[in-house]
C-alpha cells in the first residue's frame, strides 16, 4: 500500500483509485491487504487523519471546519493523476468521507464515481452528542466494548487507555458534533439541493448494535440523488475484518461497474453560492 496522504510515483495509472478513510481512533492500517485483494484495475490509497496512526505526532481535530478543509487538500493532492477515484469510509470514516464529498462540490472539484458508507446509520439519523470531550474514562471503555473490534486485554491496560484517550475524544466529539454540521449545511445549501449525485453502497453487520435500527442505515439514500444498496454481513462493528472476503466482493464489483459507466473523470456541478463549506 502507498504511504498514506502520499501518491506513489512507481506504481503505473489504474483504472480508479480507491481512497480509504479509518474509523474513530483507528488508523488506515485497516486497508492494509485490501490492494493485493482486489482487482488490478483498483489503485487503493489511504487518507489518515491528523493524530491517527502514522500521524500520531499530529494533534487530533475537534471542529469539522478545520478538518476537512485539511483533508480536501489532501484528498485533491492524491488524486491529482486524473484517473477516476471512489471513496470508502469504516464508521466515522464514512462522516468523514461524506463531508469531503460536500467539499470537492463547493470547490467545484472533480467528485468520486462512488462512496462506500461503512458501519454507521445514516448522518440524518444521528444523535447529537456534546459529552465526549469530558466524559468519564469508565464511559468511553464501555462504549469501546460495546462496539467490540478491540481486544479486552487492551481495555484493561489502563496505559494503554490514557494513550488513546486524547483522541478517542476528538474523534467521538467529532461524531457527536456532526448532526450540527449536517444541519447548517442543509441550511446554507436551501438554494441547491443538499444532496449529492454520487452513487452509495452501505455497508453494515448483522450484529452490529451501532446500525440495527434498518430505517436509519436506508435513509442514507436521501444524502444522494443516485443509487443507494444497503449490503449486510455477518459481524459486528468491525464486519469489515471478520467478512473481509465478502466485502471486498462486494466493493470490486461496485468498482467495476463504475469503471465501465464512467470512460472519463467526473467534474463536480458549479461551486455553489454562499458559505456552504
């Protein structure tokens, strides 16, 4: 895999590059054998955020504003080669994700064929939190076991913890904010519709408590004016290891079709009017 935020010289044009965004407190390490899985055509990239894996030195973010006006230029710089790319985000990645796709729009950038929203509900259907910054130790533990993917061993370790904790916090305050910038978002875009054209498949576990709720993972098709498939898999939070293989199946054929529909790269509609970042 290429080093992360970072095109790579030797490798020659794909068909379509594939960025690849990591969960709350998780890094891009996530993707790290999705290359040699999937199909050649498939360039994938990864995107880590500031204070997530081999950006640990980094300081986390807290604003959405901040955020994503960083990775915007950073998403632009890696693909920057002109092919086609597509976008896939696990869990708070898939925010993330979105957000950046809102951000190419206002730019007037070039947008992704597809976006692959992985193991969260719809950003509609959210919960608006402001606790997590100042929440307890013992609260931000519980809802890791919750949702399962981290070893106990590790929960245990109370300096395994105080390590995380810092960006535990950022990352969970930046899902709890969200909702907010969801809705000032459809507010400053009233002249234009909020939604994008970009196709979306979601992805989901069957046990997986964060995404049980159906309507909330279908209303995902209101962030787009095209396609929207909600995929289930066996697991929970963190299906996309344990069914690997059948996720993967799922995004190269997704990938495929979009290469054929798609002989040129897409440009993104007008920059819109006003201050809709």
């Amino acid at each position: 895999m290429t080093t992360p935020n970072r095109p790579s010289p030797t490798h020659a044009p794909s068909a379509l590059n594939l960025v690849c965004l990591a969960h709350a407190g998780g890094s891009v390490a996530l993707y790290r054998d999705w290359q040699r899985r999937l199909p050649p055509f498939v360039q994938v990239r990864t995107l880590e955020l500031p204070g997530h894996g081999m950006r640990r030195s980094a300081p986390p973010h807290t604003e959405w504003p901040a955020l994503i006006a960083q990775l915007a230029d950073e998403l632009l710089a890696l693909v920057a080669g002109g092919a086609p790319f597509a976008l896939f985000g696990h869990s708070m990645g898939a925010l993330v994700g979105l957000e950046l796709m809102h951000a190419l729009r206002q730019r007037g950038a070039r947008a992704p064929v597809w976006f692959g929203a992985s193991a969260t509900v719809s950003p509609a259907r959210r919960k608006h939190e402001t606790h997590w910054l100042t929440c307890s130790r013992s609260e931000m533990i519980d809802c890791l076991r919750e949702r399962g993917g981290t070893p106990a061993e590790l929960l245990d370790d109370a300096d395994f913890i105080d390590f995380m904790l810092p960006l535990l916090r950022a990352d969970f305050h930046l899902c709890g904010a969200h909702p907010a910038r969801l809705a000032g978002r459809v507010v400053a875009e009233a002249c234009a519709s909020a939604a994008l054209d970009c196709p979306i498949d979601v992805f989901v576990g069957r046990d997986d408590p964060a995404t049980s709720n159906a309507t909330d993972v279908g209303a995902w098709a209101q962030q787009t004016r095209g396609a929207c498939a909600v995929h289930e898999f066996d697991g929970g939070h963190f299906f996309i290891d344990t069914a690997r293989e059948a996720v993967l199946a799922v995004v190269a054929n997704a990938l495929a079709q979009h290469v054929r529909h798609t002989p040129s790269a897409v440009i993104m509609t007008k920059p819109l009017t006003g201050a809709c970042a």
